[in-house]
C-alpha cells in the first residue's frame, strides 16, 4: 500500500489538527521521526506562535520547535485547504464538557467538517480527542463517507487515544515514546494504516478489536483515576475525623508489594482531562438507561475538596485567634498539576473563590502563572464588592512569594511545583496548610503546618 511505504521511508506528509497540549507533541514526534508535519489550527494566535518558534505547552521546548522549524519539518497552518497534501491527518482538538456536564463535540465536528471538503483518496484520518465509545463511528464516519467515499477502501479511518502526561517529560518521568499508544480502525486495513502510522513514534503500539473498544479503553483509564482519587481524597475525609495523616496511613498500605496502587489526597481533581472525560460515559450510558455510579460518587466527592481545604485554613486561623475574614492568605500553585501552567478545572481556583467569598485577603503565587481569573459564586462576588449586574470573576496577578509567605496569616499549599524551595518556606511563614503533603521532607519547620 502506498500509505504504509510512504510512512516506512517517511516520505508521508503527517498532519495535526489542533495544537495544544495533546496535539504539539505528538506533531513534534513526528518531526523527530523525521516526517514533514503540518499543523492546522484555528487559532490564528496559536498558528502564528508557533510559526515564530513560541512553544506555549511546557513539554515543547522552543529549541526543538525552532529546529524543526528552520529544518522544514514542521509548519503551522490556520487553513484546511493544506491538509489537501496530506498523507495523515489526526485530529485533536478539545472535548470539553457544555451546559448540565453535557458532551461537546462541536470542536470535533467543526474540525471533521473542514476536513471533507479535502478529504482524498489513500488518506488516513485518526481521532485522538477524548470521548465517548461511539463517536468515531457514528458520528465522524457517516460525515467522512457523506460524499461517496468508503472508510478502509477510499480513506483510512482510526481512533488513536492521547495518553499524554503533561509535565512528565520535565519531571523526568516517561518520554512520549515510553507510552503504549491504542489504536483501532474502522476496518482491518484501517487498522494496518493507524498501527503503521504510530509506529514510527512509540516503541510499542497496542492495537484492539474496534473503535469502540479504543474510545472505552481511554475513558476508563480517566474514570479509573478520577474514582481512585476520588477514593484518597475520602481517606483524607476519614482520617481527619480519625486524627489520622492520610498519607502515612496510604504509604503504609502502599508497602503491600500486590493489589494496592497507592493514590493521594489533593484539594480537588483538576485538569481539562480526568474531572471532564468521565461524563461522557456517564452521558453515553445515561442514553441506555445505565448508572455510572463509581464516576459521579467519585465527582462529588472530589468537589467537596475545595471547601474541606478552606474549612480546615479557616480552624487553624481560628486557633490562632484570628477570623477567616480580613486575614491574608497566600495561596501557592493554581496550576492543576505540579510543573504544568495549565489552570484549567484547577481545584485552586475555587479555593481562591471560597476564601473570597468568607472574606480573606487573597493572593496567589504560582512559578508558571502569572495571571488567574477567578470565577466567583454569587456570595463571593458580593464579598468582592461586586455588583449584580458585574461579570462574576476577579482577575488576580500573582504576587512576588517574599516577602508575603512570612507577612501572610496563612499559606494554603494548592500545587506542589518543584520549584519551591520547602525549607525556606517553612522556616519563614506562620501557618501552613498542606494540601500535598509537599512539606514531608522538612524535618523541623517553625511554622505550624496542617495537612489536609
Ligand atoms: N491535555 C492533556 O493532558 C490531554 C491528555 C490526554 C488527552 N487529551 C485530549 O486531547 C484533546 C485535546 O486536548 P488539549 O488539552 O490538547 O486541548 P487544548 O485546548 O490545549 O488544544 C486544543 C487546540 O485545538 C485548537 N482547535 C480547536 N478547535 C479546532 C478546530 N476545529 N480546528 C483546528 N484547531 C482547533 C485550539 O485552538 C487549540 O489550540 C481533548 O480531547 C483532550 O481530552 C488531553
């Protein structure tokens, strides 16, 4: 097959749809494995970023954007019109949630709508977004095969689900090619063209029996996650009212060297993937009349975080003497994960909008965010000094961290980046709660520290 040879001796031109977290990665793996990628996005500010070597995804250095760049092998696009000279085109753009935790795959659907129109005979098109078992088949291709052409004779069609592990390849954890990649297709031919296609960029490549199977697969790794962090966060509820520390009593569980998988507790779930992903299989088994039971206990339990975290700042201000309200209280880390820059679902957010809405001084320190915006609930809006007609968020610049961490009331440990220097931090504010247990290593810290 032409396909197959022209990603053999990487000769094929290798698209992307999307380039954000998921898709400038896998579009620089490509590049790395030396095919010529085009990158389509229709964020003309994102297009013309990336043209000009401007990484905005921490695990893309602009030294290799740059390199590809100057070397021919990667450029980006706003246009669709040049995915016509494309061999491969993966989509991957976002699958958030809308109104009433609904799927929303008008991104996918806008994306698969360009595509037709260009759509030529021996192309493979693969879906790398996150969504529910079905979509692939049903949804992108009835749109794909609209004007005539059949899925495994005239395109390839596949389903490829992004694994990716922001911040990992920072903190020294698992390179992109470490990570089994799954794949399926829409026919045994379609299947050959994916599994081919990802070969060329990770050591090992996984395929299943259908779509279906592959779209499940991703969501249940999500779920998985969600519920088992779901679980730690409930261990922490339970040890707090035991005066137990929640991660001694999971480190020594943990010792148990089968059948556990230690998780920990955190002020929430966050990121754009496991507290969204999940409720799209609550939503597709919603259709068949089907529980989910695990993933919304799991939800509710993780969103009742936030407000445990500010309940426990509010105590130990209060055993000091001091009220919530009118006390400055220094947050650090907004970013939903350590040694990322993404704030999307942060579960810090909404500590900084609880804190606002009791009437705390708030302020943020975060090494990779310079900016939040805080979406704040009716009671925090009128706390703020907000009308009601007021859009309801407050934008807050990140604060220098000295020498607020030892003027500040409180500090609430949200994101434990590694860029903190713990012992400094410890030996020089008053009170500390710690979310993440990020203090462990200091051994003799002058401020009080509270853990979740
Ligand atoms: N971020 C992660 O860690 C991660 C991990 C695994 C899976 N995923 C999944 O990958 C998908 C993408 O997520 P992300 O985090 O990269 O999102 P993102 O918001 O970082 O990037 C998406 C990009 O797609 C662009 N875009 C939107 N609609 C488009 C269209 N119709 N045509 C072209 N470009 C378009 C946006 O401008 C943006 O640059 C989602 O389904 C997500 O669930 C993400």
């Amino acid at each position: 097959m032409d396909l197959l040879k022209k990603l053999r001796d990487r000769t094929a031109v290798v698209s992307v749809i999307g380039l954000g977290y998921a898709g400038l990665p896998l579009a620089m793996a490509f590049a790395d494995a030396g095919f010529s990628v085009l990158g389509v996005d229709v964020n003309p500010r994102r297009v013309d970023e990336l043209n000009r070597g401007e990484s905005p995804v921490e695990d893309v250095t602009e030294e290799r954007l740059r390199g590809h760049l100057e070397a021919g092998r990667f450029r980006a696009s706003g246009d669709y019109a040049a995915l016509a000279e494309a061999d491969t085109i993966t989509i991957s753009v976002p699958t958030p949630l809308g109104p009433g935790h609904l799927p929303d795959l008008s991104f996918i659907e806008r994306a698969v709508d360009g595509l037709v129109p260009v759509l030529r005979q021996g192309q493979l098109v693969v879906l790398e977004s996150t969504t529910y078992p079905g979509t692939t088949e049903e949804l992108i291709q009835p749109r794909l095969e609209a004007g005539g052409r059949r899925a495994g004779h005239d395109f390839f069609l596949g389903f490829g689900p992004e694994r990716i592990d922001p911040g990992g390849t920072t903190s020294g954890g698992l390179t992109f090619a470490d990570v089994p990649k799954l794949v399926a297709g829409a026919t045994p031919r379609c299947l050959e063209c994916v599994a081919a296609l990802y070969e060329t960029i990770v050591r090992r490549v996984v395929p299943v029996s259908s779509l279906k199977t592959a779209e499940m697969a991703k969501l249940v790794e999500n779920a998985f996650r969600m519920v088992n962090v779901g679980f730690a966060n409930e261990v922490a509820l339970w040890c707090h009212e035991l005066g137990l520390d929640a991660w001694e009593v999971i480190d020594a569980a943990a010792t148990k060297p089968f059948g556990f998988m230690a998780h920990y507790p955190g002020p929430g779930l966050g990121g754009h993937c496991i507290p969204v992903d999940p409720y799209y299989l609550v939503w597709k088994l919603k259709t068949l009349d089907v529980p989910a039971r695990f993933i919304e206990l799991a939800g509710e339990v993780n969103r009742t975080m936030p407000a445990f975290v500010v309940s426990k700042v509010q105590t130990a201000l209060e055993r000091r003497g001091r009220p919530l309200r009118g006390s400055r209280v220094l947050v650090l880390g907004v970013a939903y994960k350590r040694d990322v820059a993404d704030t999307r679902e942060s579960p810090s957010l909404d500590v900084l909008s609880l804190l606002i809405e009791h009437g705390a001084e708030v302020s943020y320190h975060d090494p990779h965010v310079p900016e939040v915006t805080v979406k704040l609930s009716e009671r925090a809006l009128v706390q703020a000094g907000g009308a009601a007609d007021k859009e309801p968020v407050q934008r807050l610049e990140r604060v220098e961290l000295y020498p607020l961490a030892e003027q500040a009331d409180c500090l609430v440990i949200c994101t434990d980046h590694t860029a903190y220097d713990w012992e400094t931090l410890a030996s020089r504010a008053r009170l500390i709660v710690d979310t993440r247990n990020a203090l462990r290593s200091v051994a003799a810290p002058r401020a009080e520290v509270v853990k979740l």
